[in-house]
C-alpha cells in the first residue's frame, strides 16, 4: 500500500523513501534524467540514470529513493517540494501509458468539452480538478458537521418515485413488473422530507441527487444536480433563514472563503425587481469580483400565483408553500389571487439563485386550495396528491425547508465558469453521460420485457 504521499517528502529529509504515482513531465540530459514525479498531492522532481530513459509521461511507476535537500542556489519556492529531490534507487513502471488524447498539464478549459468528458478520468487528473473535487468534498464534510450538531438525521430518500413536481419535466423509467406504467424520478424529494416531517422526525437532510429534464443551458447541469435538501418542524420563516444563513457562514469561515455581508441583506421581491429588476442579483463590486468574495442575500414575499398562457394560475415557486399567514383566509377562500404573497424565501449569491425554501401548507385544506386555484378537479388532486392531503390531515406538524444547490455554490465559490467544472461526471450540454454512451438503445428483447415498443 502507498503510505507516502509527494507531499510529506520534504520530512523525510536523508530517508529512503517508496513514492507511487504518474510523471508529470521528464527532462533527459543524457547520463541523468528528471522526472517529476505526481500523486494527488502535488509534484516531486525525481533524479534516475539509465533506467529512466525508458520512461514516458503519464506511466504509472513506483519509485525507491533518497530525499535530498537541494542546494540552496537550486531551491524552487513555487513548488511545495522545491526544497528537496529524489534520488533514485529503483524504479518500476506499474503501467506504460498509451499516448493521451487529451493534455492533462494545462487548466484543461481550452479544449473541447465533449472531447473532457468523453476522456474525464484523465481531465480529472488536472490539479484544477481534483482540487475543486477535493473542495466540494470537505465542503459536504463541514455541512454535515454543522448540521449534526444541530441535531440533524441524514435520511435517504427513493430514487424511483412518483413524480414530485417543481416545474420541470420528470424522467421515467418503465416498470417491468407492472408493464405500461412508469416511475418517475424525484425533481426534489419534497414530499418525502414532508412526510418525515409527518413521522416526527423534526430536522432532516439529505446530500439529494436530483433529476430535472430541462432544456440544456449554458449556466444549468442538464439532467442532474445535488442539493442540501433540508426539513424542518415547529419553525417559521425566520427560523429556516436564520439556520442555514448560519450555517453557510460557519462553513465558509472554517474554508476561509470571504463573505461580503453579514448578516445577508434581506430584499423583498418588490423591491428586488425595482432595485435590479430581477429576483436575482449580483451586490459584489468589480474589485470585490477580482478577489472573489461571496455576496448572499435573501428574497422573501414572492406572489404566489401567477398567470398561464391559457389565462388560469400556476405556481411560482412551489405548490408546497404555505402563503404568508395574514394571507391564509384568501387562498382559502380562493379570493385576491394576485395579491397572495409566499413564504418562499430564495437565497442569492453572486448574481445566481443558489437555493430555495419555504414553510409548508401543513393542513389538508391549504394544500388542496392551491391545487383548486391552479385549476385541478377534485380527482386529479387525489390521483396526484391524495397522499400528501391524507398524510396532512393525521396531524402533521407545522413544518418548512428549503434546499441550497450545492453544485452552483461551488461554482460561485471556485470562480469556475461552468458548474460542469465541480462535478465529477456531468453531462454534456446535449444530455449525454460522461465518459460512457447513455442514453443508449436497448435490445429488443428488454423493451419486450417492459411491453415497450418504439415508434
Ligand atoms: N423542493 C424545493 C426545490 O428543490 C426546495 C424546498 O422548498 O425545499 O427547489
């Protein structure tokens, strides 16, 4: 086992050392050879004879050798190595590399996308990106942390669902048992985290994965996304905003990423539309933007209706939402529609909505009168949503959320232009997998299994 990493060598200062990992480059003066030597801690430079001509870049090779220090006229301070060198004494090559089909010693974001995710594994040899993977990694650690001593549970929720809707399209995938129907799989798990709160359960997350089929964008991951999907009993607005505001500000300053405000101005959607003229907005200066500092904020009393195409209502944010309470009568009576104001609550950063939440409609009614707004007979609400009324009306207790997105946090805080570049295998833009060729077609004797049959 490799119990040495590159960069503890310079501790090891007149030791002989065993090292693991690729070269990084190789440099032949004839009767010596350096190679620099990578592991995912960084660089070495190593010194061989003979047996380093054979050599390439990008072999996987283990090394047996001396760690000198370096003269001082040859110490390099921009490498975390730069004080010492390896002095060979074997070498084995483990794996000889075939030629890369794509170089994996630049920041890798002039070369084509499709062509990095097709070759992923290697682009994620880039320091770049096994620092951003690293990154989100202790970034989840710390939000666990934190959440844990608040007196979270971490629960899992199912992946093949019943459609949960938040205003995308949803992904399904075919029973075998019960040919001609379908699962869904979860935009969210809303549902689910509500009826923990049902089970008393009072304070939940969940690292959620979860699939939304929208158009491709620029600024979007296509197909999937991971969120802090978080729930909550016996609280207000304020009680959710206040937790997770603290929350982000504890892990941020545990990762020494500044934060421009504290505590996170609060807009109301009004005055964000006259002050920005959206509910989304960048309060960083150009010389804030240069030293890449993270500006939250919040926006609160969205409407929570507004009109479709075909003249009815539809929901803004989340059918879920309960209105702000002085408005509960009208949505009950189904009265003033266009003034009913949500107790949604949108988290901002750096231009982007990075999250979204909101205090739950917790009786049968509330909830059922939104679905009546929005135009829905009594039957599809209970084909729909019956679960979810009924569940309501076994006293449920008051209870509200809300569900940060990590990947595009992350981007904010790397600096990253894309969230592709903080997510191990995103998709391409057109909605194909990384490195392997879904969607792919199946064989026709499994479509015959799922009574399928494709026009
Ligand atoms: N379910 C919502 C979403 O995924 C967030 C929430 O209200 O908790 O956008």
């Amino acid at each position: 086992m490799k119990t040495l990493s590159v960069e503890q060598t310079p501790d090891k200062i007149g030791e002989t050392v065993e090292l693991f990992g690729w070269i990084d480059s190789k440099r032949d003066h004839k009767k010596i050879v350096f190679i620099d030597l990578r592991d995912r801690t960084g660089t070495v430079q190593v010194v061989g004879g003979e047996d380093f001509k054979e050599l390439s870049t990008e072999d996987v090779i283990w090394i047996k050798g001396l760690v000198k220090k370096r003269p001082e006229k040859l110490i390099n301070s921009k490498l975390k190595t730069g004080t010492i060198e390896i002095e060979a004494k074997e070498v084995k090559i483990l794996n000889k590399t075939k030629p890369l089909p794509i170089p994996v010693n630049t920041d890798g974001l002039e070369i084509d996308e499709e062509v990095r995710l097709k070759y992923r594994y290697l682009d994620l040899r880039r320091p770049r990106m096994y620092k951003n993977l690293a990154l989100r990694s202790k970034f989840i650690d710390l939000i666990r942390q934190y959440l844990f001593k608040q007196g979270f549970l971490e629960i899992e929720t199912p992946i093949l669902s019943e459609t949960t809707p938040e205003g995308a399209r949803d992904f399904i995938v075919p029973s075998r048992l019960q040919p001609g129907k379908f699962y869904a799989l979860p935009q969210s798990p809303q549902q689910y985290k509500q009826l923990l709160m049902i089970a008393g359960v009072e304070k939940y997350f969940q690292i959620a994965r979860c699939f939304r089929d929208e158009d491709p964008r620029a600024d979007r991951a296509y197909g999937e996304f991971t969120q802090l999907d978080l729930e909550m009993s016996f609280v207000e607005r304020e009680d959710v905003m206040n937790l997770i505001e603290s929350m982000v500000i504890d892990v941020y300053e545990k990762l020494k990423i500044p934060i421009q405000k504290k505590p996170f101005p609060v807009f109301t959607y009004q005055e964000a539309i006259k002050k920005f003229d959206a509910d989304k907005f960048d309060l960083r200066t150009e010389e804030e933007k240069k030293k890449n500092i993270q500006a939250f904020a919040w926006v609160v009393d969205f409407p929570f209706f507004e009109k479709t195409d075909t003249g009815g209502w539809t929901f803004t944010h989340n059918p879920f939402s309960a209105p702000l309470p002085k408005f509960m009568n009208d949505l009950l009576n189904k009265k003033n529609v266009e003034k009913i104001l949500t107790s949604q609550y949108d988290l901002v950063c750096n231009g982007y909505e990075v999250g979204g939440g909101s205090i739950r409609n917790h009786t049968p009614k509330g909830l059922k009168a939104v679905f009546e707004i929005m135009g829905l007979k009594e039957e599809e609400i209970n084909l729909k949503f019956g679960h979810m009324i009924e569940a309501l009306g076994y006293g449920a207790p008051p209870h509200g959320g809300i569900a940060p997105g990590l990947d595009r946090l992350l981007t904010c805080i790397t600096g990253e232009p894309s969230l592709r570049e903080v997510i191990a295998y995103p998709m391409t833009s057109g909605g194909r997998t990384s490195v392997m060729k879904a969607p792919s077609t199946v064989k026709e004797e499994k479509l015959k299994e799922l009574g399928i049959k494709i026009k």
